[in-house]
C-alpha cells in the first residue's frame, strides 16, 4: 500500500495537471450552466404555449357558442325569407330585387 501511494499516476508535474483539471472543469460548469438555462427556456416556453393554447381553446368555444346563437337567431329569418319569395313570385314584387344579394336580415 506505500508503494501504491507514493506512486504518482501521472507523469506530468502538477502545475500543468492542475492548469488542465481547472480548465476541464470550468469547460464542464460552462456546458453545464447552458444546458441548464437551454432547458429553463424551453420549459417556460412550453409553460406559456400551454396557456396560450388554453386560452385559444377557450376563444374557439365562445366563438362556436355565438355561431350557434346567431344560426339560431337566423333560422326564423331563412324560414320567413324563403315563405316571402314563394307568396311574392306570383305577384311580381320579388323583381324589384332581382341582381341584389338580399338575404335574411342582420340583427
């Protein structure tokens, strides 16, 4: 066992071994420290595109809700509408809109 610690196991002086261990090192922390900060950004950025699609998805159903309420809203329009061609078309009244884009009414 003397012997084994009286060894040196490098045959460099140990001011070079120490400028290369620290210089390793360092080499290490710095790889280390940008990875780390890599996957903080990355992380926050899922964070925030997981809002942001919450919020999206929450935007895309109130959007479908007022579709389906103006539709709804329309319906009676359509039927009074398509009522109002038949009775007007043997009357003639319909050819005063003839070329307009006349639809149900907006509310």
């Amino acid at each position: 066992m003397d012997n084994a610690a009286k060894e040196k196991p490098y045959k460099s002086p140990a001011r070079k071994l120490v400028r290369f261990f620290e210089k390793s090192r360092d080499q290490w922390k710095s790889k280390h420290h940008q990875a780390k900060a890599n996957v903080k950004r990355l992380s926050n950025r899922i964070r925030f595109l997981e809002k942001s699609k919450g919020q999206l998805k929450n935007r895309v159903q109130e959007q479908e809700k007022e579709i389906e309420r103006l539709k709804a809203r329309e319906r009676p329009w359509s039927k009074r509408w398509k009522i109002w061609e038949k009775k007007s078309r043997g009357r003639g009244r319909a050819g005063r809109f003839q070329g307009l884009a006349v639809g149900p009414v907006p509310a």
